[in-house]
C-alpha cells in the first residue's frame, strides 16, 4: 500500500516536472529596460512576470539590488488595503522610481529616481497580492473573495515558485516585508515557510526574518488605541480624555450604546468632533478628499477643477497645502495607461482597471508596542534615540529571546507609513538593521 503510495505519487512529481518545462517559458519574467515616463534606459534591472498560484496569476515587479545583488537579501514585499497594488510599494514606498507631481499639467506624468530606494542595499519583489490587487487576476472568480489565511498561503505558493524560477537566489538571505493591513499576514507567511522548510520542501527557502511597516495585528486594539494616542498628540484636552476613560472604562470602539453611559456616549461623540477633520493617517498634513481619479487624463485637469472644492488642485505653490493623495492619482493615471502596461508585459484584457487601494487603517505605535510587551519577549535594549545626520531620527527598543531579535523602532515626524512620509530615515534605519548595525 505504501509502496504503491511511492510510487504513485513519483509519477505526479515527474508529471509535474514535464509540465513544469514545457511552460517553463511562459511562466519566466521579462526584463524591462525601458519606463513610459522616465527618459533613457533604466539604471537598475527590473523585472516583471506572473506566478501561476492555482487559477490565480500573481503579478510582481522584480528590482535587483543596485548594491551586490549576489550577496544582499530578498524581500518578498507587499502593501496594505488589503488590496493595494505593488505599484504602490514601488512609487511610494521602497522602489527605486518616482512620479514628479510638479508642474503637472496632464498626460502621463514624469518618473524620477528616488534616492532613498531600498533597492540600493536589497533586492525586492513587490508583489500583487492577494489576486485582486494591481494586475494580478484569476480565471475564477471566486478566487477575488479570499480569507487572509488563503491569501497567505497564496504568498507562499507564490515564494516557493519564484525562487524556482529565479534558483540563483535561492541562497540569499530572505525576508517578508510587508505594510500596513499587510502586517497580519506577515506572521501566517513566515509560519507556513518555517513548516515547509522543516518538512523539507524544496527549495528551502533562505528564511531570515520579518520586517513590517506600521503593521496592523489586532483591530480592535488599534482603534481604541487612537484615542489615547490622538491625546498625547495633542488633539483632545486632557479633561476630555480623563473624562472619557473614567465614563468609558478605556473603550472607545465598539461600544454598546444600549450598555455604557450617558456620560461615554457623550465624550465619545465630543472626541469625533475633534478628529473628524484629521488626517489620521499624518496628524500635520492636510485632509484631502479622495477624489475617484479617471482613468482618461485627458479629461483630469477639468475632473480636477470640477471637484477643487475637495481636493486642493496642486499649483507651484502646491508647499502652500501639498496633498499627498495627488500622487496617487498620478499613479492610477500611469497604471491604466495602455502603453505602460504592455511595457511591464501585462496580459491583456486580463483586468478591468488597475486600482491603487484604499489607505485607511491607521495603526497608533502606541498600540504596537501594547502588543509588544504583551509577548513577555526578554527587552535588550530600552527605549533610546537613533540618530540620521546628527538629529533624532526616532526612538527604538531591541528585544531578545533565545537568539531570536526583534527591533522596534519609530520614525520622528511621520504618518502611515513611515516609507512614505520619512523617506531617508527610514532607508538608514533599514539599511542598518538589515546588515546588523544597531540603528
Ligand atoms: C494553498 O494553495 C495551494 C495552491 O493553490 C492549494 O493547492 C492548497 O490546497 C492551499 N492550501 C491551503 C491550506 O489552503
Ligand atoms: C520635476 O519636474 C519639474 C517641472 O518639469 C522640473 O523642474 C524638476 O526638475 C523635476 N524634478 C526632478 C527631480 O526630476
Ligand atoms: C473555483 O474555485 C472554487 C473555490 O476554490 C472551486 O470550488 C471551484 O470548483 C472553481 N471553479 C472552477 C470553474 O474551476
Ligand atoms: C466571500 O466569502 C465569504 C466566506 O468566505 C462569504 O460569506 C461572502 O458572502 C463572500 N462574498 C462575496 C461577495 O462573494
Ligand atoms: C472595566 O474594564 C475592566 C477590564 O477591562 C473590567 O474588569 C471592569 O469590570 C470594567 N468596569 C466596568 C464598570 O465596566
Ligand atoms: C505574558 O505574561 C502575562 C502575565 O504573566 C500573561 O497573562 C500572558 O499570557 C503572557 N503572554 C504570552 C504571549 O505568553
């Protein structure tokens, strides 16, 4: 019986191995040398090609380490949403290219390089995952309608296979890097590898460690958390704050308004009156409506004047009140434009728009470093500065357990997420770390 069982499934290996060849080639990334956008040849190799993960086709963007791409570690990298696209890691967060907002004036905006790129130090996947997000789709549709724990194992289906396309770095050291929302599925990914690599699942992947941006773990936790946060901040009194924690017992979020008191019912609603107009996402920064782009750019500087009273139109003097949200739609524009589609070889008429996500979860470093003493891991270090160029660049704390270390770190001054808003801080703090300086 368990011979035959040997037997049996050597057969399907070998099958799946002939397969395997045979599409070997429709499956493999394509270089692209070339960027709508950017003027000349880029300096830097990108590739870009899909993953068949079951029905699904997973989308990614490949960039090589610009520093020793042979030596330097991999990042399997995703953003938030759920739902947003690798385009977004890209442009806005660690790849090597950005748009130029300034002077905009319509058509497909202007790429240039960002100096704060992680690819200097770091080869890094960015990756369309879930299915669903960025260029990514499946044959079934109800592969669009996944758990967290299926989009996980979608990731690591997705890693075991590109490694074996990509087998020169196999070696190198890997790590999960993920954002935002992204945070929750960090953990079930590494879980699923560490498995796999125990029972001996080839290729053993060269797993490392994780590295999450403003990470999102506990819903619940993160939302109360705003509340406190949003006090030290300094957007509510401290009489409103004492006041609401007495009259709400320390809960802001999910309260039954048919259990709690008069009393919490009405700080919380004064609370709302405070933080409705805030940015939760960057306190300093100006709210902005998000506006729904279209797709035609043609038409955006009219979409744009139609809809000013909401959204702030970007002039010369856009340092006066700069959007951020702008970029976004600058994005969109560029990730619907049919030319640079199929110059990243996306497969047509495989999506219907290309959508950047929402960004909306917020997550109070408060509530992360809740979490963080909750894991009674043994603290090394104690929260100290970390300097870039002199200045304080934020506040870290280093935890140790049996070999294991774990660095948390903030970045002074910034919103969600750090890599979008501290660009250089937040480059030096992962170049440090990542080849084991203390920050
Ligand atoms: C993970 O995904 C693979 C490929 O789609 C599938 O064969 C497998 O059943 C999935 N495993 C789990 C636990 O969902
Ligand atoms: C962005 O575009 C403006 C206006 O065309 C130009 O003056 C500026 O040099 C560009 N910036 C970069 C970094 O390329
Ligand atoms: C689509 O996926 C679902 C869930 O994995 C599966 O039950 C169904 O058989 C699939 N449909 C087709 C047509 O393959
Ligand atoms: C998505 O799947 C969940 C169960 O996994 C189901 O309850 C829900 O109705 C589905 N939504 C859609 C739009 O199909
Ligand atoms: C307040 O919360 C604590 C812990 O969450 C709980 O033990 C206590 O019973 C609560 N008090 C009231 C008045 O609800
Ligand atoms: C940490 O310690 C506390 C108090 O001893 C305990 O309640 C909690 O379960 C521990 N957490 C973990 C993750 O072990």
């Amino acid at each position: 019986m368990s011979s035959n069982h040997t037997k049996c499934s050597g057969f399907v290996c070998l099958l799946l191995l002939f397969v395997f060849l045979l599409f070997r080639n429709a499956d493999c990334g394509q270089i692209v040398r070339t960027l709508p956008g950017y003027t000349g040849t880029l300096p830097f190799k990108l590739e870009t090609g899909y993953v068949s993960v079951g029905q699904s086709e997973i989308f990614y963007l490949f960039v090589e380490s610009q520093g020793n791409p042979e030596v330097d570690p991999v990042l399997f990298y995703i953003v938030g949403g759920p739902g947003c696209a690798a385009l977004n890691g890209f442009f806005f967060q660690t790849g090597p290219l950005q748009f130029n907002g300034t002077d905009y004036t319509g058509g497909l905006p202007s790429l240039h390089l960002y100096p704060y790129t992680w690819t200097k130090t770091a080869s890094i996947i960015f990756v369309d995952a879930p299915v669903g997000s960025g260029y990514s789709y499946s044959t079934n549709a109800s592969d669009y309608n996944i758990t967290d724990l299926e989009s996980a194992n979608q990731s690591h289906v997705f890693i075991r296979k590109w490694f074996n396309e990509h087998p020169q770095f196999i070696p190198n050291r890997f790590f999960v890097a993920t954002d935002s929302y992204s945070g929750i599925l960090a953990p079930i990914i590494t879980q699923k590898i560490l498995d796999d690599n125990k029972a001996g699942v080839e290729p053993k992947i060269s797993l490392v460690g994780i590295i999450s941006g403003s990470p999102h773990t506990d819903g619940n936790l993160e939302e109360n958390y705003r509340v406190p946060q949003a006090h030290l901040l300094g957007l509510l009194s401290s009489t409103l704050y004492e006041s609401a924690k007495t009259n709400c017992n320390d809960t802001y979020y999910d309260v039954d308004a048919s259990t709690v008191s008069g009393d919490c019912l009405e700080d919380l609603e004064e609370i709302d009156n405070c933080l409705e107009q805030i940015n939760t996402e960057m306190v300093l920064a100006p709210k902005c409506a998000t506006i729904a782009p279209s797709s035609d750019y043609r038409n955006m500087r009219r979409s744009l004047k139609e809809k000013s009273r909401q959204f702030p139109l970007p002039s010369s003097r856009s340092t006066d009140y700069y959007c951020k949200d702008f970029g976004y739609l600058l994005a969109d524009i560029w990730a619907n434009d049919k030319g640079v589609q199929s110059t990243l070889h996306v497969r047509e008429g495989t999506i219907q728009e290309w959508r950047s996500g929402d960004h909306d979860l917020v997550v109070a470093h408060t509530s992360t470093e809740y979490w963080l003493a909750e894991l009674n891991i043994t603290l090394d270090e104690d929260w100290r500065p970390w300097y870039v160029g002199g200045q304080v660049a934020g506040y870290t704390m280093k935890y140790t357990n049996y070999g294991y270390r774990l660095t948390y770190a903030t970045v002074k001054g910034s919103g969600h997420s750090p890599t979008e808003w501290k660009g250089r801080e937040s480059y030096e703090m992962f170049e440090r770390w990542i080849h084991f300086y203390p920050l």
